[in-house]
C-alpha cells in the first residue's frame, strides 16, 4: 500500500482495501501549561469535530529546562498512561487499537510538577482523524 500525503495509510495499517485519498487526515492539538512548584494540573482537549472520527497516535510532553515530572493521560476520562519523566515523555498510542474518539470526547493530560521550580509544559498529541458514514 503506498504512503499517502493525506496520512490515510497509518491509520488504516493491517487493512486489506485501498481507502480513497482524503478518507483520513492529520490532526494535532498542542498547548502549553504553567505549573507552579511542587504543583499539580490539566489540559483538557475536546473534540468538536461531529464528521470525522479522531484517532490519537502519539501524546509527547516536554519541559523547557530538566525539570522531574508526572502523567497522566485520559481518553474519553479513561486513564490509559501513568508516566514518570524530566525533561520529555513521548507516549506512542498506535497499539491502542479500538481507540477512537468522536464529537464531544476529551482527551486530558494531568501533570505533576516533582522540582522546586515553576516549569512550563509543551504538551502535544498527533494522529490520525477519520471520515465518519453519514446517516447510518
């Protein structure tokens, strides 16, 4: 199966058809997250997308600077991840397969600050989004 520019492809590994170009497309949410020291927080990402099915592939957390940290990842308030880390965590979620978020799910990272220090937090999460049937 040829790799596509539309990322149609690695979402759809293991299918045995061939998926008409732009059935899926790439999505990332990103944010950053102040968390004062030895403190704790969330970023919440919702989808809001009622045409297109998302399937996150990868959810990648930095610090700028070596700072310790926890976290924690929900899908639809499912925990999926528990990580400890300093500096960056990159959490590949391509095995979760099934996974599929749709209009009005959530996905939430729960960060705790382990340093002594105010740590700014890049957050990030990619993956695939695809074409949902309309009408049942």
């Amino acid at each position: 199966m040829p790799d596509r520019e539309d990322f149609s492809v690695l979402a759809s590994i293991g299918s045995a058809t061939e998926d008409e170009a732009g059935y899926s497309r790439p999505f990332v949410f990103s944010a950053e997250k102040v968390i004062a020291a030895s403190g704790s927080g969330s970023h919440v990402f919702t989808i809001t997308d009622p045409y297109f099915a998302y399937i996150p592939l990868l959810v990648a957390i930095s610090t700028q600077g070596v700072y310790a940290f926890t976290a924690t990842v929900y899908f639809a308030g499912v925990e999926f991840f528990y990580a400890a880390a300093d500096r960056s965590l990159c959490l590949q979620c391509a095995a979760l397969t099934g996974l599929q978020l749709e209009n009005a799910d959530t996905i939430q990272i729960s960060l705790t600050n382990l340093s002594a220090s105010q740590v700014t937090f890049l957050i990030a999460v990619q993956g695939a989004k695809l074409l949902m049937s309309v009408g049942g």
